[in-house]
C-alpha cells in the first residue's frame, strides 16, 4: 500500500489552539500512523505562491507546539481562491489552479482548520473540485452553529476576564466608569461569558441594541448605594437602539466588516446623560495572542486526533464537532451555515440579569 499523504493548513484569524492540532494531527498522523503531512502556508496560499510554501511536518518539528499561541503554518483571513483580489480592486477565480496544486502535491486531501469562511471554501473545493477535506472548526468568537465549542475560545474568555479584574480594583480606586471593549463583531458570546466572570455591572452585546439610559440608571443606582464605580463589557458590534453599528466600524476586504468604536461610543453616551468619569479599554488582539488555556489544549488535541480519525476511515467532507460533551463530526455543508449568535433567551442571559447584569434591554 502506498503511503498516505496529507495537506494541512490553518486559515481565517488565529486562535490559541491551532498549534495544538496541528502537533495532534501529526503526533498521531505521521507518529503513529506513518503519514506524510505537508503544510501549507498561509491557508490555501501556501499552493498558490510562487515559489509554493508547503514544508513536511514531523514529530520534531512540531515538539513544544502544544502550549504555543498563534499557528507555525501562518494565516490569513485575506485571499479566498474563488475571488482571488486583484491589484485593479476585482476578483480572480484561482480554485482550479489550487486544486491542481493540491493534486500535483501528491495530497490525497486536506485536513482545514478554520472559521466559517475557510470551512465553506473547503467544501466548495470538494463539491465542485473533487478536493477531499476534513474541517476543524476554529474562532474565538465561538459562533459556529455545528459545535458547542471551539479552542480558543475560553482562552480569550480567560484574557478578558482578568482585565476585568485588573479595571475592577483601578475603577474602585478612582470612582470611574471602566468599559471594555471586547471582540465579537457578530456574537456577543465573549462578552457575555466574561461579563458574568468578570462581574461586569453591564454588558453590551450585538444582539441587543441596547438603550444607554438603562445603563445609566443603573450606574445612578449603584451611586446611590454607596458603589461610585461601574463596570461595563461591550463587545465590538454592540450598539444602541436604532443605530445600524458604531461609528469606528470600516468596510475591510471583500463585503467583511472591521468592528470599532463600541467602547467610545457608550462612553459619549454616557457623558451627554451622566457626570461621571469614564476610560474606555479596547481589549483587541489581545484576545487572541498567546498560549490556550489548558481547556482549549485538550479541545484542539480531541479536535486534531478526531480529524485524524476521519481521514484514517475515509470520511472526507465531515467537520470534527463536539455536541453535547462529545467529540465527533458533522457533514461539512451542514456546517457551513448562519452563525450562531446569543439568544436573548440563552440561560446565560437569565443568570445575568438574575445577578443584577444590565443588558441595556
Ligand atoms: O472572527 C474572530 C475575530 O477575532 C473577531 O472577533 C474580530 O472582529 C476579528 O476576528 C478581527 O480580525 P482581524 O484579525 O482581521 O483584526
């Protein structure tokens, strides 16, 4: 029997975790099982560069990987080879030429590990490529609808809490109003979690346009109870009733949106109705440097042995998953669909407002 040869690449933002799959992938791919694993750089970039930028990746080259942020094979969330963009500002179909590149590699398919965008890529190299794939689900925001959670996630849950501790003791000292802001264009699910772990007072999240006056009563009725200081989590895409988004937010690639300027625009907020000092926190990247928590080591590890598996078994076309505390895996185009955003009738919500958290609605 020949020798299996498999692809691997990671696109779309980082997440601490991505080293952690890929060293799983090859521990038990090419340690275990005898494979040969050739990276590709960049996402599907690396086979589309000249000269390419595909390396082996071995047991040894992927020591002390696990606890490590960022991912060795470099990302983009630039550059889709269905609408390649071009220096004249159009676009360039290049999935024919990257799914010759992958097959003149020898590859008998890819393993992808990526949000939303790279997985829906993947699969529509499979449908109208014949390019074999297996996803694994990746993004801090932890958005997608086919998984309970991806790593990553409760790493950056993890960094924005702390600034919340850290604001919590310089708000006390100095009587202010402490926002930060955090990220989730879409889905306010890290603002949520590290509201109620943080002990925020407020929280603005995307999917609930929040009215400022709500805020303010509440920050006048902690006054009033002696509690001269207020903390407030606002994800990146929150924003007050009737506005459509922030005032930072800019147009950035094809059709994607850079959120920006929820913090500052709360803070003008609460100045035009209240006479209190407030500092405003964007936690940005932050978030999503450095190393994983060890939740997010063991998810990716479960993640990357998972992948391995499927393509052990010649289940191409499935996404690994975990349901319902279970790792395992879904069709890839059941999983390519709408985010999955808070429900306003999340329990989480419930436990928030039952701890007194405002919600601006
Ligand atoms: O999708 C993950 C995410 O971290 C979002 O929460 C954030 O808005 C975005 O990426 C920022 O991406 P970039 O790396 O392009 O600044």
């Amino acid at each position: 029997m020949t020798k299996r040869r498999i692809g691997i690449l990671t696109g779309g933002g980082d997440a601490p975790g991505l080293n952690a799959v890929i060293r799983a992938v090859v521990k038990r791919g090419a340690g275990q099982l005898g494979w040969d694993i050739i990276g590709s750089e960049d996402s599907f970039n690396g086979f589309l560069m000249r000269p390419q930028r595909l390396f082996e990746l071995t047991p040894r080259s992927c020591q002390g990987l696990l606890h490590r942020g960022g991912t060795i094979l470099g990302t983009t969330n630039r550059g889709d080879p269905f609408a390649w963009p071009e220096s004249d500002g159009g676009a360039r179909d290049r999935s024919a030429e990257l799914a010759a590149a992958i097959r003149s590699a020898a590859l008998e398919g890819l393993i992808v590990i990526g949000g939303d965008g790279t997985q829906r890529i993947a699969a529509r190299l499979m449908r109208e490529h014949g390019i074999k794939v297996v996803g694994v689900p990746k993004t801090i925001d932890n958005d997608l609808t086919a998984t309970d959670f991806t790593f990553g996630f409760w790493s950056a849950v993890e960094v924005a809490t702390e600034a919340l501790d850290r604001l919590h003791t310089t708000a006390e000292s100095h009587d202010r109003v402490m926002i930060l802001e955090v990220m989730g264009r879409t889905a306010g699910w890290i603002a949520l979690y590290a509201g109620v772990a943080g002990g925020a007072d407020c929280i603005a999240l995307p999917e609930l346009p929040y009215d400022p006056e709500r805020f303010c009563e509440k920050i006048r009725a902690r006054r009033a109870r002696g509690r001269q200081f207020s903390l407030i989590v606002v994800a990146e895409g929150a924003r007050p009733k009737g506005r459509e988004r922030s005032s930072g937010t800019v147009k950035h690639g094809r059709g994607s949106i850079r959120a920006g300027g929820a913090g500052q625009t709360l803070a003008r907020a609460l100045a035009e109705r209240l006479d209190v000092e407030t500092r405003v926190t964007v936690l940005g990247h932050l978030q999503r440097g450095g190393g994983p928590i060890p939740f997010d080591r063991v998810l990716a590890t479960q993640f990357g042995v998972e992948a391995t598996a499927l393509v052990e078994r010649g289940a191409w076309g499935r996404m690994v998953r975990v349901a319902g505390g279970v790792i395992g895996s879904v069709a890839m185009e059941q999983a390519a669909v709408e985010p999955r955003l808070v429900d306003p009738g999340h329990p989480l919500i419930a436990t928030a407002r039952a701890v007194g958290i405002e919600l601006g609605a």
